[in-house]
C-alpha cells in the first residue's frame, strides 16, 4: 500500500501538479491531466496530487478522484464538492468556510486544523475521517442515510473529541448520545442482548447524562411507586395514600424529618430501598445538571 501511494504520489511533477492546481483555481491548463472511470463514470484522476497555499475558492468539482491527496494551507471558500473521492486525503490548515461536500467519499480522510464555519457536509461517507483542532459544529454535517450503525459509532466518537477539544460542550454532549444510541443500535444487531439492555434502561433513565429531565421524571416515578407500594403492601397505621407518598418522597430525597416513620420489618426493608434509590438517582442528577451548567 505504501508503495502504490508512493508511486501515485512520484507520477506529479512540478508541470502536472501545476495544471491540477490550474484546473483546481478554474484556470485554463494545456496540460491533459490524467482520468479514469469508475461505476460507469469517468472521474478526473488527481489521486496523490500535493497542492499547498494556494486558494481555489469558489471551485465546483464533481467526479474528481482526490484520494491519497495532500492539502495544506488552501483555501476552500464557498467551493463546492460533488460525487468527489476524498478517501485517505489529507486536509491541514485548510479554509473550508461555506464550502459543501455532496456525495463525496471522505473514508479515511483527515482534517487538521481546519474552518469550517458555515460549511456542510451533506450524504457523504465519513467512516473513520478523524477531526483535529477543527472549527466544525454538528450542524455542519447532514449524516447520510443507510450508514452502518457501527460506522456511526465511530464518527460520533472522532467528532466527539474534536468538539470537546475546541471546548464546543454543546455538542460534545448531544454527539456523546449520538454515539451512544447508535452503538445501542448496533449492539441490537449483533444481538448481545445483555449489554444492549444494559444501554436502553441508561438511555430510558437519564438519556446517557445527556438528558437530565428524563431522571426527574424518573425520580417522581419511584416517589410515587415507592409510596403506593407501601400503602399497597404494609400501611403505616391510620395513615392515607397520600400521606404515603409524603413519607416516600422525604425518603427517597434523605429529608428525613421523623414524623413518619416504618414500624414493620417489610415496611423498613422499602424504606431503605427507597432511600438507596434516592442517593443513587439524586447523585446522578446532580452531576448531569451540573456538567450542563458549566459546559453552557
């Protein structure tokens, strides 16, 4: 594999990359640059082309095979990208404001350092282009559909740690459920009941750490289970369902105040499940609403 880059990479001399850079810029070139077909169509063959500080804004290439390419320090302003192979193409420091990918092949690809403000990235395959140090927000990217839920899983996780390295929260944390669900998914798939089971009752309580209102909910919830259970099974004397559900809710939250209180063996047991619950759901409540605030 090394050597096959290595040998597309050698075929640029100064003349050919010129004329690529030529024909990238929209300029005229006397320079016939090589081509290829592929599925039917006939791409324009710049695999393994070198191009550095140049600007080709506004460029609109479609059918381009630009795998193994190098760009450094390019500017990409409002050019726009159709049905272009992107696969193990190298992006550094490159412009990319208002620029648009459609359909493109970005298997592979990596971007260092990189603007993306405004840009968009529309039903292209991402799997495993990794982000480093890029100004990129998820609604940047438009995900293409019939991806692979593992495949997913991986440009959620890469786009993930971009995000929280640019300190972009925000995102870091709606991509962190991303990541999750689809790896829910995927797990579904392969059938591994166990821990797919695992995942949809953290999603269900708490959306991953991501949705902090779903463990509010859940909180009422087992106040409320708690309570009627213990009118239910074993009542505190002369005492209604409502008064019930008092003593399960000043359990549960660890208030405590003593006005009520279990006398039976079985009504201790719940009250001290109820209080396990309560501590357990409460800490992770605390820490998902504090993790939202600060992240803001």
């Amino acid at each position: 594999m090394e050597d096959r880059v290595a040998d597309l990479r050698a075929r640029w001399t100064p003349e050919s990359t010129a004329a690529a850079v030529a024909f990238l810029e929209q300029r005229p070139s006397g320079f016939p640059l090589p081509t290829m077909g592929h599925d039917g169509e006939t791409y324009l063959d710049l695999r393994g082309v070198r191009i550095e500080q140049t600007q080709i804004d506004k460029a609109h290439l479609r059918r381009v095979n630009l795998r193994w390419a190098v760009f450094r320090d390019v500017g990409f302003k409002n050019a726009r990208l159709e049905d272009c192979n992107l696969s193990h193409a190298t992006f550094s420091e490159c412009y990319l404001r208002h620029a648009r990918f459609d359909g493109c092949d970005l298997v592979n690809a990596r971007f260092d350092s990189c603007d993306f403000s405004q840009a968009l990235i529309a039903e292209s395959r991402i799997d495993f282009a990794s982000f480093k140090n890029c100004e990129i927000q998820l609604e940047n990217i438009r995900f293409r559909a019939g991806a692979s839920e593992q495949a997913m899983v991986r440009v959620c996780r890469s786009l993930k740690l971009n995000a929280m390295s640019m300190g972009n929260f925000a995102d870091a944390g709606e991509l962190t459920y991303l990541e999750k669900t689809h790896e829910r998914r995927a797990l579904y798939a392969r059938g591994k009941w166990a821990a797919w089971l695992s995942s949809a009752l953290q999603d269900w309580m708490w959306g991953y750490g991501e949705r902090p209102w779903r463990l509010a909910l859940v909180m009422v919830f087992n106040i409320v289970a708690f309570g009627s259970l213990l009118h239910w099974i074993d009542p505190l004397p002369g005492k209604t369902w409502w008064e019930h559900i008092y003593f399960s809710g000043i359990t549960y939250l660890t208030v405590g105040y003593g006005d009520l209180a279990p006398h039976s063996p079985l009504a201790r047991l719940l009250s001290v499940i109820c209080a396990a619950a309560g501590i357990a759901t409460f800490g992770l409540l605390i820490a998902s609403v504090t993790k939202k605030i600060m992240h803001r």
